[in-house]
C-alpha cells in the first residue's frame, strides 16, 4: 500500500508490503527531502507497532493524509 503525506508545499510516500520471498514485511518512507529509509519486520505485530508509531510521529509533526491510500501489486 502506498500513503500520500502533505505538510505545507512538501510530501512524502510512505509504502507498506511483504516481501515473501524473504519472508518479511517492508515499511519504506520516501522523504521530503530525497532520502529514503527501509525497515524489515518479521513480525506482523512489530511491524503494526512500528507503523502505528510513525503514523503518530508524523501526525505530531503535522503531516495530513493527502488521500486514500493506493494499493499496487508487485
């Protein structure tokens, strides 16, 4: 799934999927200002945790939702 951010005139994505063939689930976010950072969890429950934590951190930073989210097939 692919989520849209907006704050002011910047954005970023930040995409969740599973990786089966290592077995992991993926959670990348393309910043504002050109980087990107991966995480891997072979957990589901840490990765719900660590998804849920960055969704409150860019709420308290003042992101917004720009949309619904968009799902892609590998």
């Amino acid at each position: 799934m692919l989520w849209f951010y907006t704050r002011g005139e910047e954005d970023l994505e930040l995409v969740t999927r599973y990786d089966s063939r290592t077995a992991e689930y993926v959670l990348t976010v393309f910043w504002a200002d050109g980087h990107h950072q991966e995480e891997r969890f072979t957990a589901g429950s840490q990765f719900r945790a660590r998804l849920l934590e960055l969704e409150g951190r860019l709420a308290a930073d003042r992101w917004a939702i720009d949309g619904p989210p968009k799902f892609f097939a590998e």
